[in-house]
C-alpha cells in the first residue's frame, strides 16, 4: 500500500513537471524601477532643478526683501504708531495695507508661474525617463516594467532602478 501511494506521488510530481514546462518557456520577464528615487537621483532632474532655481531666484528675492519692509512697515507702526500725528499714522497705514495687497498678489503669481514651469519640467522629465526605461526594456527584453505605485513587492532581482539612473547619466 506504501508503494502505490510512493508510485502516485511520483507519477503526480512527474506530470506537474511536464505541465510546468510549457508555462515556463512561456513566462514573461518583469521589471521594476522606483520613479520618486529617479526623479530625485537623475542628472536631468537636478539639471532641470537649477534652471527653476536660476529662473525664479531673483523673483524669489524681491519677495522676501519686500516681506522684510513690509515687516519694518508693521513694526514701525506698533512702535510709533501712538505717538505719530493721525494723519501720518494714518498714511502709514495706508502703505501698508496697499504694498501688504500687492505682496500677496505678487507672491501668488510666484506660485503659480512657479508651479506650472515645475509641472512643465516634471512632464519633460518623465517622458526622458519613460524613453530610457522602454529602452532598457527593449535591450534586456523585458516584458513588463512596474513602479512602486502599484507594486507591493519587488525583490532586487527585479529592481532596475539603477539601471535606468546609468542610462539617464549616459544621456
């Protein structure tokens, strides 16, 4: 009875065997690359990083000159303000409240005109990025490329972040 129960689980383990083959001639290749440590680590990205920096540095410097004044303006009217002629604190007040409205208005238009030429830099970024992993996919004949976002787990054997960080550094 031992036997033929030692047979059949030889015979089931051979079949499986047999079974298993064609699904592993037919298996596909994956890959799987972290976008967030590319877009950070990529010379591209530090490239496109400084030329925002160089755009909106200056911009970024009269807005935090005219905060200083604008703190001054504030101090100078809780300081003095009692002891000032009601008109003139009045005047004051006046030229607060107006360069108060335009340093607002001017530090929107910062963010936004910030904001899209960021967005604007991200898309070209992410298309160089798209192109050197399809490319790499295409030399390792990868079938399928996963990102962190919709992967649980990758073992490094399949993490091929740094193989497209070389190719983006190569570019």
């Amino acid at each position: 009875m031992k036997a033929w129960i030692t047979a059949g689980i030889g015979v089931a383990l051979v079949v499986a065997g047999w079974t298993a083959v064609p699904a592993l001639a037919g298996a596909q290749t994956v890959g799987y690359v972290t976008m967030n440590r590319i877009l950070e680590d990529s010379p591209q990205a530090e490239q496109a990083m400084r030329e925002l920096e160089e755009e909106f540095s200056p911009r970024d410097s009269e807005l935090v000159a005219e905060r200083e004044e604008l703190q001054r303006l504030r101090d100078r009217l809780e300081r003095e303000g009692d002891m000032m002629d009601p008109s003139e604190r009045a005047a004051l007040e006046r030229e607060f409240s107006a360069r108060s409205r335009e340093f607002r208005r001017a530090q929107e238009s910062f963010s936004e005109d910030l904001n899209v030429r960021r967005n604007e830099e991200l898309s070209r970024l992410q298309r160089r990025i798209n192109d050197a992993i399809a490319e790499l996919a295409r030399e390792r004949d990868i079938d399928v490329i996963l990102t962190e976002r919709n992967v649980l787990y990758a073992s490094d054997r399949v993490d091929i972040t740094d193989d497209v960080l070389a190719a983006m550094q190569r570019e």
